[in-house]
C-alpha cells in the first residue's frame, strides 16, 4: 500500500512561514525566500537593517552562496554589499585559477602515468546543475580512482611535491597539498589558501555510515570524457553526476552539516527536468532501487526546502522509503535550516531509520552520544606540522572543549526531550 507523504510541500507560504513560526532570524527567512525555485521575492532582503545584512552575508559566505546574490537580488543588492561581494569574488577567481592550474598539472600527470580516473564534484557540475561554476567555490579537488590504482595515484602526487596533511577518512586517502607557510587569516576567498586534493577509492562508504548502496562501481563503467579549457578529463554521465550530488549531501546532512549551495543545485537540476521524462527513464533504469530511494529522500528534502518541482518517477520512488525516514520527512524535515539559530542533531534519527541492521544501528547511536575521535584542524599544521607542540596541543584542546559544549547543548534536549517519539524512527516502524 502505497503512503501518503504529508512533508512540506515548498513554496513562498510553507518553507518561509515554518521558518517564522520556529523563530527564525529576519536574514535567514529572507534567504531562503530568495532561493525558492517558484515564485522567489526579494521583498524580505529591501528591509533588513545593516546588522542583518551582515548576518546574511556571513551566514551564504560559510555555505558557498555568496557568488549566487547578485544574480538572485538584481536592483534590490545594496551597491556597499554589491562591492563586498565584488571583492570576494575577485579574491576567489585568483584561487580559482591557481585551481585549475594545479588540476590540469595533475591530470596531465596521471594520464602520462596511464591511470584512470574520474573528476568528482566542482567543475563537473556546470552547467547541469550550477549554472556558474564559480557559484560553487570549489574549494578542493576531487578525484576517484579504482582501489587498484588509488596508492599509483598517490605516488604520483607525490612526485608533484603534494604531502598528506590531515588523517585518511573513509571513501578516499589523506588529503594532500603542497607544502605552505600559509596562515589562516578569516578569509574564506583567500587567493593564497593550500588547495587540497583528495584520492578517493569509492563513492560511499557502508563500512562507517552502514547504508548498504550497491551498483555505485556502474558509475565507472558510464564515465564520459569532457573538455576542461582544452584539457580531456573523465567525468560522471549525467544521471551519475546527480546521484553523486545526492548521496554527498546526504552524507553531508547524517554528519550534521547544511551545505546550501549543493542543496540547491539539486533543486535546480529538479525544478528543469521536471517534464524530462527521457532522462527521468534513464535514471530510473541506470540506479539500484536501493539508490533510487536514497536519491528520492534528497529530492524531496530539496523540494521541501526550495520549492522545486518533482518529476513523476521520483515522487514514485519516494513511497519506497523505509517507514522511519517517512516519519523523519513528516517531521523534521525543516531541522537542518533550524541548526543556524536552534542546534539539534536530528539529522541521527534519520540516519538509524536508514540502516537496515539493528547492531549497525546501536554502534552508530553510541558513537553519536559519545563521540571518541578527537577533531583536527587543518591549521594546526604550521608549515606542515612546523609549529612548536605546546600551541598545537593548546589549540586542539580549545577546539575540543568548543565541540564538546556544542555537543551537549545541541544533543541532549533533543535526545531527553523526544526519546519517545524518536524510537519509532530508530526502530524502523
């Protein structure tokens, strides 16, 4: 029997007014009205005080928005705000260029070394779903390889003066830059800042967030070549490129973070596909029905959030989601927009709705409630682990203790207060 899926339907009157009605902040409803994909209004950025323009600007600098406002404001941007926007954008294109530079450095090298690859995320997701790739603010560079060739690949870099920097985390290596004396200044388009890059050796990792996905190596199989500033590279096929930009804000959201800008070119994507029923076949015979429905999940997330119009097969796919991510969407759906001005971790009991195993289900809630792993910052590595001990140490122990009390006050009222209702959502029904 198929379920009626009751979540926010998106729009200028459901978004916008659950917003207003959980307290949100005047600038933070007057984004997300700004990005509605039907019917957006500038209407709430004309009255906002300089105060909460500066809220504003901070809040789409940390999500990567900031390069979408002048387009998305037109007449109603303020020139001071317009010239702010300006200067970043003019610090970013410099990276942006040494980005590019250094990408085809290293894809130049790995095909003189016969090893394949595939470029993730970044310039491969414009035009289809950004339509600026500047819009982005890539930030790092992303490459997929498989198992086999991943350490080839790494000895490469190497030979290209890249060192690894940061510990390996699931799905790829440790990320790798050149060494600098770089120092983090607060500035997020800082032209000078490392860029990172990282190998990675599969798409999803079921190992640490225990959501079997099969049929993501098909993606390797339907690799295309695309031209890069004369420079031939292997990108995702279409209805990969969309199932990757899913499955990595999902992993996004279950990690408790809200990257706006991704969520947002999702929607876009959507909202222009809406009547591509050629595509929307070929998505549906490309994926795993378990894909699909992950897919599916995102989609009416983003619809949710931006209004975006669903094609038919997706809102079809949507009734196979398990009856505990059901129950998430029909109730927390609007949680990661609330965590800029109420932190919760929500986003957990939908992550134990989606794992199938009781026992997967258990050691992810422990690790959640009692996370082990300290954090490690990427500047603490002064000329590549240079600085003396002593600050180091005192640095990351600042750092921790911060995390920790965000921890608790975002955790515990939730997990104290809505145990009861949240248990249908961990046990599935």
């Amino acid at each position: 029997m198929k379920r009626a899926l009751k979540v926010v339907p998106g729009g200028p009157s459901t978004t916008v007014t659950a917003l207003e009605t959980a307290g949100a902040p005047d600038y933070l409803i007057a984004v997300f009205e700004l990005l509605l994909l039907e019917k957006p209004s500038v209407a709430r950025f004309r009255k906002l005080s300089p105060a909460s323009w500066q809220a504003a600007c901070e809040w789409c600098d940390a999500r990567q928005l900031t390069f979408m406002l002048p387009a998305l404001l037109g007449e109603a941007l303020p020139s001071a705000i317009g010239d702010r926007i300006a200067g970043c954008r003019a610090r970013y294109l410099q990276r942006f260029t040494r980005l590019k530079t250094e990408l085809f450095e290293i894809t130049d090298a790995l095909d003189q070394a016969s090893i394949e690859f595939v470029l993730l995320k970044g310039l491969t997701h414009s035009p289809t779903l950004t339509p600026d790739p500047v819009w982005r603010a890539q930030g790092d560079i992303d490459l997929w390889f498989r198992p086999e060739d991943v350490f080839r690949a790494h000895e490469v870099l190497k030979r290209l003066n890249y060192v690894s920097l940061l510990p390996s985390k699931a799905r790829h290596l440790a990320p790798m830059a050149r060494p600098s004396n770089w120092k983090w200044r607060g500035d997020l388009h800082d032209p000078e800042m490392p860029i990172s890059v990282e190998l990675h050796f599969e798409l999803w990792s079921e190992k640490t967030d225990h959501i079997p996905i099969p049929g993501l190596d098909k993606f390797w199989e339907r690799r295309r070549r695309r031209d890069f500033d004369g420079h031939s590279i292997n990108v995702l096929s279409e209805e990969d490129l969309l199932g990757f930009a899913a499955l990595h804000l999902l992993l996004h959201l279950l990690h408790g973070e809200f990257p706006a800008q991704r969520a947002w070119e999702i929607g876009n994507f959507l909202h222009r596909t809406r009547n591509d029923g050629r595509f929307w076949k070929l998505w549906r015979e490309s994926h795993s029905p378990e894909l699909r429905t992950l897919e599916a999940l995102v989609f009416q997330l983003v619809h949710t959030w931006f209004g975006c119009h669903l094609d038919r097969f997706v809102r079809v796919e949507a009734q196979s989601l398990p009856a505990g991510a059901f129950r998430w969407l029909n109730e927390f759906s609007l949680s990661p927009l609330k965590q800029a001005f109420r932190p919760n971790k929500d986003e957990l009991w939908l992550h134990l709705a989606l794992i199938p195993s009781f026992y997967r289900k258990l050691q992810v809630l422990i690790r959640r409630l009692f996370p082990l792993a300290l954090p490690v910052f990427i500047d603490q590595f002064d000329d590549n682990t240079t600085a003396p001990l002593f600050r180091r140490l005192v640095r990351q122990r600042i750092r921790i203790a911060n995390r920790l009390v965000h921890h608790v006050t975002s955790f515990a009222p939730g997990l104290f207060a809505g145990l009861r209702r949240r248990t249908r959502l961990f046990n599935g029904s």
